[in-house]
C-alpha cells in the first residue's frame, strides 16, 4: 500500500514538472543501460536468497560472487560516464 501511494505522488509530481527531462548523452545512456542489465543479473542471483530458498554453501557462495562483480561492472559502467562514486576497494 505504502508503495502504491509514493508511485501515485511521484506521477502527480512529475506532471506538474516545470522542466522537461533532458535525454541521456549517447555515452551515458550506453552505460546506464548496461548497468541496468548488471543490475538485474545482480537482483537474479540474490532473489532466490533473500525470498528464503536454501542453497548449500557453494552455490550461495557463487551466488554471491555473481551478485558482487555484477554490481562492480555496473559502477564501472558508471564511472566511465563521469558518476562520482567512492573507492569502495
């Protein structure tokens, strides 16, 4: 329900924008896409762990490792861009 209601104001909100969304430089919008997709590979390998499934070690432990490179191309995909992010090494 909480959800519903942010999704209802964020719509009002956004048509009653004074400026009109700019598009993405062709650059930008390349790495932003790819980090999408890095995103949702992430988001499928950590689904099945949070939703309760049980795994025996190893396959958690790949699970992990997928989600982590995943989420690290994305914020290089970024980065390339010009997204200032923190040295999370």
């Amino acid at each position: 329900m909480f959800a519903a209601a942010n999704v209802a104001r964020m719509h009002s909100a956004a048509r009653y924008s004074v400026t009109k969304a700019r598009d993405w430089p062709n650059a930008a919008a390349w790495a932003r896409d790819d980090a999408a997709a890095e995103l949702i590979r992430a988001y499928r390998a950590l689904d099945p762990l949070v939703s309760g499934e049980t795994f025996d070690r190893t396959e958690t432990l790949r699970r992990l490792a997928i989600a982590m490179t995943a989420v690290q191309q994305a914020l290089l995909y970024l980065e390339r861009v010009g997204a200032k992010t923190r040295n999370i090494g």
